[in-house]
C-alpha cells in the first residue's frame, strides 16, 4: 500500500534487552544539566524554545530510588522485586524538559568584530509529586493499588483493555480519587498560556514550573474544575482561532456527561467566564453534552464547527457497577456493535451552539477494531461544512490470540509483546454531517503505527503529512523504534536504528520557512538505548538521512525511560544560570516541605491541602 525509503531501516528483530532497559525506573533525577551535541550540530534556524515530556518514570511505589529523603524506608521495607505495578501505565509519572537556545550576546571584540554566538541546551528531569508519589514516598510503602487485579488478567470482554504500553482502560470507575484511583500525572505534558500542565485520564491535571519542573499541586484551572472531576489526558491545539482544548468526561450507567474546554492564551476560557457549569448546555466558554450510554473518551480534535470525539459501544453490568465498579468486572465492549464518532457543536463556523450533536456510527465486523482508544491526528472540514474529514490511529486488536500470557511487568519476548500489543494502524474517515452518515473508511497505511503528531499549525485545516512512531517489523507488531512521515499519497520516509527507541515525535517549524508547507521544518524525539537518553534533531523533510543532530542528555542512573506525550514550547527559552537558581529554589522549597499550591482551589477551610483528599480519602 505504500513505499518505504529509508536508508537506516533495519529488518532485524527489535532489540529486546535494550527496549525492556527503557521500562526500568529513573533512578536519578536530573535538576539541571549542561547538554552538548555528540553527533552534528544544531541548525541555524532551529528556534529557541524547550521540549516536554511526560511519562511513567518510577515502577516500584515507596520510591525506591536515589535521593529519597525518607531514610526509615529502607529499614522498614524489605528489598522488592524490581518492579512493583503490575502494568507500565500504572508507574509515577516523571517529566523531562529541555531548553535549546542561543548563549548571550558578547560584546565586540577588539578589532571590531563581534564573538559568534553558540548555542546552548539545558537539561533537567524530575518526578511529579503528585499526592500518592510523596504519600508513599513518606510512607516507604505501597499504599495504591490502583487496576493491579485488572492488568495481569485475559480480559475477553474488554479487547485492549491492558494494552502495552498504553491501556484502553486507565483508571478505576469509583468516582472521585481514592486507593484504587491513584492519579499518576504521567500521559501527556501541555504548555500554554504560560502554564506547564500534566495530564492523566481521570483526575485533575498537575501544575508544575516550566523551568525547574518542581510540581505547585493539583491545579483546578482558575475554579474551572471541580475537585473530583475526571479531567482527561488529551489536548487540541487549534490555529485559527489560536485556542487549546480540552475534555473531562463523567461515566455514568446510562449516560455520560462530557464538557470541552476552550482555552485562550491567556488560559481564560473562550466567548466567556470562568465557572463550572451544573447542568447539560452551552455559555461560558464550557460546553457540557449528555451522551447516551457509558463512554471512554480518549483523545479530541478540533474542526471549524465542531469538537470530535469518538466510544467504542461498551455495555455496563448494573449490579456490579453498583457493588464494586471495577471495569473488569462490569463492563464490556461490544466487539460487534458499531463505535461512534461524536461532532460536538462549537458555535462557530455557521453552527449554533444549540444546534444537535452529530453521532456517526463506524461499523464493526471484528476485524477493524472498535474505535476504543483512538488517536486523531488531524480533523478538518470540507464542501462548506457539509463534510468532515477525520485521520487518526485505531487499534485493530492483538495478533497473538489466546494461550498463557506472562505475569511479568514487560514482555518476555516478541511473541509475548504481540500477544499484550495491540496492531494500530493509520485510517481515514470521511463523515457527512448532514446526515449523520460515514462515506467511507479506509486505512491510509498498513504499517504499525503509534503516536501520530502533525504540524500544529494545520491542525482544523487540511493536512498533506502525519508523522508518528513505527516499529522494525513493518506492518508487524514490534515496540516503537523509528520515526516516520507518511504523505496522503502513502510515500512513506522512515528512520530507524538498531537498538534505539524513539519517542513521541514533535514538529518544530524552522526559522525564517514556510515555503516548504508542512515539511518545512524539524522532528525532535527522545531516544533511549542501552546506556543513555538523547534528544535526536531530524530534518523533516528527508528522516531517511537520519539525525541531523544528537544531543547527549543523560545516560547510566539518570537516564530516563521510555515516555509518552509531550511538547514543543516555541520561544520559552531560558539560560542555564536562570534554570540552576530555579532548581536550587525548588529543592530548598521542597526540602522545607513547603510545596506550592494554588490557593484559591488547592486549600480547604480544613486546612488540607487538596492533595491530602487522595490519601485521607475524602
């Protein structure tokens, strides 16, 4: 179906000591660092700005790892087995920043001349304290056992339910944060407005500070968010309006409530003021919609009218649901009952806001998946709005069917990884929102592909290029290895390494471009293999050539795991002396135990942190 150039692409079988080295926890933070090239330079009109990214960094709860100031841990606890969780999803989350900018302007020198200016990258890396990370940690002990009896069982009912190394079911369903909803902050890190955000489906996002990466606490956005709102892990950038959205979805039953969040840049809500809204409606920048049935909404993009999200058909066992609400036990995706697109009226591009929300059903067959943790990539509309184009990852399920899978937190071998892994792959869906109708349906590749981006800028608007992660095997099951552009011809051009995994990928416009559309710039990605961790600069318009730089980060104990979503904050560039102080406030600050906290919505007149709720279990 599509042409592959690649001149670094490997056929051999994935690595799988060093991928399985990738999933180990970070030992060491890292609170600031100097970083310098091993391999070519950084280009000329690569912008200043810092790259995020978020994922999970600690697998052994009671944190086991350097640093901890707790000291009676070690005589209280006896030594663990290397890892405690029992699904990679389930780990701390730890976040990475890196900052590349240019070192200050020198005063001529004699002569007349003027010194020429280097450029310069500032590392760090550290762990979200989120309130079960520093409850355990005080406590030297595992005190959340989140979906542990879920991720080591063969869920028939629920395909893609412990998916590695994302699962399709993230959180427990008992409402509100307690023991067996431990919130990790570890899915995707946000920059906007000025603000340093990380996600996790089903609790409040966490603030943290974008130069030192130390965490303020649980953040309600203003008194946007209610404290026990399921906030989700998935963000939309939309450049014609220069907003961020965002969604949390209460499950219920019969129904379920979704409100979407539109954020301006000064990270007020769009067309109204701050405020939670009680009931079913529009106004005030929040939009709240009542869907018929219990959804599991992962992932939304953005079109000019509409907010497009998309459930797979899931049935709920009323009694179970009542007595323990464990997903493993209540629900069930109907395999063969079409899934759904949702267009959520934005009350802009002609729509009003009252105006029906479109649902399009996507029948299932068994073989094509069932919509369940879909990953859009980009959605736009064409023929005055009549149509709706929507490109994205969907999961069509294990290869490996039935027989004895390993307990073990990674996979033994690639036989086990294809029997956890689902295969995904890269579609496109043509809707009439008229009608309510799918047009058609098709893959726009056959290749395994993982963590679609595209250039931001398009993003509502047509776009030509989806770039994402591949593995070594093709069209074949195998961990995220390589970097690949697929074009809508389905010319494919592809990176890959032996022995090294990339990360999410993120398109970085280069300086002074334009001209060049949607290739016109740079990828960067987080790679790890055996020893160490680099940011790898590519060349998006040529990835086959591979790197056109490679910045050692850390490597050994500080050397940071395989992660998950990130960003590119173009602009927020900051010098190493300015990011040193911070750090070096950060760790007195927390030494103190004075961790910040937004006061307007973090404190209570009990004087509880709202941090404290998750373990107190209020």
């Amino acid at each position: 179906m599509a042409s592959s150039s690649s001149s670094s692409q490997s056929s051999d079988p994935s690595d799988f000591q060093t991928y399985k080295k990738g999933w180990s926890s970070m030992k060491l933070e890292t609170p600031f660092s100097k970083s310098a090239p091993i391999h070519g330079l950084i280009p000329s009109d690569f912008p200043p700005g810092t790259y995020y990214r978020v994922g999970p960094a600690l697998f052994t709860p009671g944190t086991r790892q350097e640093g901890n100031p707790n000291k009676a841990y070690l005589s209280k606890r006896p030594p663990q087995p290397q890892s405690d969780v029992k699904h990679v999803f389930e780990g701390d989350g730890g976040i990475i920043g890196v900052t590349i900018g240019w070192e200050k302007e020198e005063e001529e020198q004699e002569g007349g001349g003027e010194k020429e200016r280097k450029r310069t990258v500032t590392f760090r890396s550290r762990f979200v304290r989120t309130a079960g990370f520093m409850n355990e940690r005080k406590r030297g002990s595992k005190l959340y056992s989140a979906l542990e009896s879920t991720r080591i069982l063969p869920l028939p009912l629920l395909p893609n339910a412990n998916d590695f190394p994302v699962p399709f079911i993230r959180h427990h369903l008992q409402p509100g944060l307690n023991r067996s909803r431990r919130n990790t902050s570890n899915t995707r890190a946000v920059w906007w407005g000025g603000r340093l955000l990380t996600l996790w489906e089903g609790g409040l996002p966490y603030k943290l500070d974008g130069l030192s990466l130390s965490t303020d606490g649980k953040s309600q956005l203003g008194a946007v968010l209610k404290a026990d709102d399921s906030f989700g892990a998935g963000c939309r950038y939309y450049g014609k309006d220069d907003t961020m959205s965002f969604y949390s979805c209460q499950q219920g039953e019969r129904k379920s409530r979704l409100s979407v969040y539109e954020f301006g840049r000064d990270f007020k809500l769009k067309n109204g003021s701050n405020g939670p809204f009680g009931e079913a409606g529009f106004g005030g920048g929040v939009r709240v919609f009542e869907l018929e049935g219990f959804k599991t909404v992962t992932d939304i993009a953005v079109t000019d009218s509409y907010h497009v999200v998309c459930a797979p058909n899931v049935s709920v066992d009323g009694i179970n649901y009542l007595l323990n609400k464990d997903p493993a036990k209540c629900l069930k995706v109907n395999e063969n009952e079409p899934g759904c697109f949702y267009l959520l009226p934005r009350g802009q591009g002609g729509k009003r806001s009252e105006d029906p929300v479109v649902k399009v059903a996507v029948a299932a067959d068994g073989t094509e998946g069932h919509l369940g943790d879909f990953s859009f990539s980009n959605s736009w509309e064409e023929d005055e709005g009549r149509t709706v184009v929507i490109e994205g990852v969907r999961s069509l399920g294990t290869e490996v069917k039935g027989g004895p899978r390993s307990e073990d937190l990674l996979p033994r071998d690639m036989e086990d990884y294809r029997s956890r892994a689902s295969k995904k792959e890269l579609w496109r869906f043509v809707i009439d929102a008229t009608t309510g109708t799918l047009k058609s349906s098709k893959p726009m590749s056959n290749t395994h592909l993982g963590f679609p981006v595209i250039d931001r800028r398009s993003s509502g608007s047509p776009s030509t290029v989806v770039y994402g992660l591949v593995g070594s095997a093709g069209s074949a099951v195998s961990p995220w290895q390589g970097v690949v552009r697929i074009d809508e011809s389905g010319v494919e051009d592809t990176w890959i390494e032996k022995g090294e995994y990339a990360g999410e990928p993120h398109f970085v416009p280069r300086v002074g471009g334009g001209e060049g559309g949607e290739k016109d710039g740079y990828l960067v990605t987080v790679v790890r293999n055996e020893e160490a961790s680099y940011l790898a600069i590519l060349d998006a318009s040529d990835l086959a050539k591979g790197p056109v730089c490679k910045v050692l980060l850390a490597e050994g104990d500080n050397a940071v795991p395989h992660g998950l979503h990130g960003c590119w904050a173009e602009g927020e560039s900051w010098g190493y002396e300015e990011i040193r102080r911070r750090a070096k406030l950060a760790d007195k600050l927390e030494a103190k135990g004075n961790l910040f906290n937004e006061v307007k919505s973090d404190f209570s007149g009990l004087g509880l942190r709202l941090d404290d709720f998750d373990f107190y279990g209020f």
